[in-house]
C-alpha cells in the first residue's frame, strides 16, 4: 500500500510540475486579459443567478446549476484541500490558492460559455454538454473528447467519491468513541463503518433521481451549508482576532519565500507553495479542469454568456470567499498557539485550528464537512455519469452507479494520502485537455461575449 501511495505521489508530482502551472495559470491571466477582466461583471452574474429564466432550454434552473456546481466545487477542498496545502507548502500556499481562484473564475467563465455554445439536445429531450461535446463539435477532436472523458470518469472516483467519504468518516469518527472490530482479517473503527455505510445508502436514494433530483437537493443544502461554515469561521476568526493580521502578512510574505517556517508551519519554498495552492486551487473550485460546464451545460438558459456569468460567481463564492476564509482561521491559529501544531499532517491543522474554539469548534467542522462532502458526492456523480454515457450510451448509467457506490464506501475506510495523489493525477490529466481547448476556442468566447454583454445585449432578465 505504501508503494503505491508514493507511485501515484511520484506520478501526480511529474503531472503537476512547471509545465502544467504554467499551462494553468497562463490560461487563467489570458482569458482575463481577453475578456477584459470578465470578473468585474461578478455582480451581474449573482444577480442573474437568482433570476428565473423558464423560457431557456434546459433541464434545470439556471441557479439549480449553479448550486450543483457549487454542491461539487464547495467541499472538503475549501477545508481539508487547504489544510493540505498548508502542511505542504506552508503559509504562501493560500496565496496562491486564493490567486488561482481570482483569475480562475475567467476560465470558469469561458468553459461554461463554450458548454452551453456546444451543448446538444438528446433523443429524450434533455440537454448534455460538457468539454467532451465541446472538443468534438467545436474542435472535431473526438479523440480528445473521449480521453477528456475517460479522465474525467476516473476522477470521480477520487475527488467526487473517496475523497468525500473518507473526510466525511473521519470526521465523525473524531466525535464519537472508537469500537474496533475485526472483518476480512482486518481491524476497523465501527463508527466509521456505519457511516460508511449510511452515506452510500443516502446517494443511491438521492442519485438515482438523476440531474433533476440532485439539482433539487443542492439548492436547499448548498445556501446553508455556506452560511453555516462561514459563521463559524467568521466566530473563529473575532476568537483569534488580533492573529488576523499578522496571519495576511505571513502568507503574502510566505508567497515569495524560498524557505517559510513559524511554529508548526514549513513550507518547502515558493515553488511547493505554488504548487499545492494552484492543486489545492484547482480542486476546490474546478475552473480549467472542466466538470462545472457539465452542470451549466443542463441550465434553463436564453443564451451561453448569461450562464456563463452565472458558472463564473460559483469561483468567486468557493475560492476566493471560502477558501481565503479557512486559510485565515489555520493561519491565525497557528499564531495563537504555535506548540499545539508541531508535527501536525494534511487535515490535522484544520481540526486543531476548530478544536480552539470552545465546545462548538469540533462539531461545526463536523457538521459542514459531513455536508459539504456529501454535496460534492452529488454533483461529481452526475459528472461521472455525463461521461460514462457519452463514451458508452445511457445503459452504462446503471453501471457507474454500482461502481461509483462501492467505491465511495470503500473510500471511507482507505489512507487518505493515496486518495489524495489518485485525485491530483487525475484532476492533472482531464484539466489538460479542457485547457488546450480554452485557448483554441478563445475567439468564441470572445464573439460570444461582445455580443451579449459589450454590446449591451443583455441585462438583469437575460433579454
């Protein structure tokens, strides 16, 4: 087991070096110059984002999308993702986590564009689309569209699955005492196992309802579950408030260090810092790698630039609101008392950080991961599914879902480091082939955009 976890280490290392950052973050900066700072138009998007628009196309509301977006992109990477970032690449890492998330929301923008812009409609009447669809009618690459996809359905199984139920295990198993038993000739915590077993059994209730019954799901639990984390973050932050301050000083000035270290912090110098945030980055809010455009792609929408803006807010809200935050509260804790976090690993820096703040700490972390997991569960099967059925046909559909299930209790109980380096390999591969074709179809974007939105044709009700 050990030698697999530092083959899929080795191998997500090599895919996540300097060409893929480069390729990443040149993207990011690109279209943000190309669109003229298409961020700035963030309002516009939040706005439409809780219109209606009934008369689109679509299977789902334009917020429905939105929320089951977010339901996949909002999880454990804005709190475990950004624990791990921070062990491995110290303090300068949610620099670049944070970085990643505001110039990522223009490459949000522009795969949601492209996927409405190539989406089509199937024999039963729904919508699909996706960069699978976008490689093969907007490229006629078809050959690339199905790599895309045959990535894109492994790492389902990794960042949308295990990762997920893992997080959520562990965390539980935190709150309650552990009860050894022994099964298969293994020892295992029954705590763990019965949540395991409760959380597969909740996503087969909820996902064999398809896109329409996830999208319903999301939209009640995405809204709370934001605001619940963020409270607590937010009562974490006044508990350790004159530490905020020097912890915004120690991560831009940890950003740009060759070597970074304060109490139970090392970072390994700029470039691991860039490294794990863009990683980090990329896997809490999913611009360039190509699933969001999966979920905007079913969406009730007039036209690709209204939806597009709306996809782009989800980048804002997951990384730059969310992700900053939980970055403050590890920071900050660690200033606060330095001694509690030497020799502290991956997710143990976030759960020592929340078990500061008295009685309540611990729960809500439990709390907001067991619902932040179990959303991006949702929103990744539905993914996995799109891809599934445009290599094999809908029959495959019942397949994954038995594939996907087993594997998502399976995960609750395997080491997370190998979970982890199996969701950087992957998440590396797909985003490849979703970034070549950004910049090959930039000049749709661009076409599309000035249509819609520098021409003054589209406003608050998408007319």
């Amino acid at each position: 087991m050990k030698a697999l976890e530092t083959l899929l280490s080795n191998l997500a290392g090599k895919v996540w070096g300097i060409p893929m950052l480069v390729l990443l973050v040149g993207t990011h900066l690109f279209l943000t110059i190309r669109l003229h700072f298409i961020q700035r138009h963030t309002g516009k998007g939040i706005r439409l984002s809780i219109a209606k628009d009934q008369d689109g196309e679509g299977d789902i509301s334009q917020f429905g999308a939105l929320a089951t977006a977010l339901a996949a992109t909002i999880g454990t990477g804005n709190i475990i993702g950004v624990s791990t970032a921070v062990a491995l690449g110290g303090p300068g890492a949610i620099f670049w986590t944070w970085i990643t998330g505001v110039f990522g929301m223009a490459t949000k923008y522009a795969e949601s564009l492209l996927a409405v812009r190539y989406r089509v409609k199937k024999t039963d009447g729904s919508m699909v689309g996706g960069p699978m669809y976008v490689l093969e009618n907007g490229l006629h690459m078809k050959w690339l569209a199905v790599i895309f996809a045959v990535f894109t359905v492994f790492a389902t199984f990794g960042t949308g699955c295990a990762v997920q139920s893992n997080a959520i295990t562990a965390a539980i198993g935190d709150i309650f005492p552990v009860y050894k038993v022994t099964l298969f000739g293994g020892e295992f915590n029954l705590v763990i196992l019965i949540a395991g077993a409760l959380v597969t059994l909740i996503t087969a209730l909820v996902i064999i309802g398809g896109i329409k019954k996830i999208s319903k799901v999301c939209e009640r639990l995405v809204p709370f579950m934001a605001v619940f984390y963020i409270a607590g973050c937010l009562a974490l932050l006044i508990y350790n408030g004159k530490y905020v301050g020097p912890a915004i000083v120690l991560i831009l000035k940890s950003a740009f260090e060759p070597q970074a270290a304060v109490g139970g912090l090392v970072g390994s110098g700029m470039i691991a810092a860039c490294r794990y945030g863009v990683a980090r980055g990329l896997f809490s809010n999913e611009s360039g790698l190509g699933t969001a455009p999966i979920a905007a792609a079913a969406a009730q929408t007039k036209n690709p630039v209204r939806q597009a803006l709306v996809s782009m807010t989800g980048t804002f809200w997951d990384t730059v609101i969310v992700c900053l935050m939980t970055g403050l509260v590890i920071i900050s804790s660690v200033l606060s008392d330095p001694a509690h976090f030497v020799g502290l690993e991956n997710d143990q820096y976030v759960r020592v950080a929340f078990a500061q703040l008295p009685v309540a700490g611990k729960y809500i972390l439990t709390i907001a991961l067991a619902v932040f997991a179990f959303t991006t569960i949702l929103g990744w099967s539905f993914y996995g599914e799109t891809c599934l059925s445009y290599l094999f046909g809908k029959k495959s559909i019942i397949v994954y879902r038995i594939v996907f299930l087993a594997v998502l209790f399976i995960g609750s109980v395997v080491s997370l480091g190998i979970i982890w380096n199996f969701s950087d390999l992957f998440n590396g591969l797909m985003a490849f082939p979703n970034l070549i074709c950004l910049l090959l179809l930039s000049g749709v974007v661009v076409k599309e955009t000035r249509h819609y939105l520098w021409e003054d044709r589209l406003d608050e009700n998408g007319n």
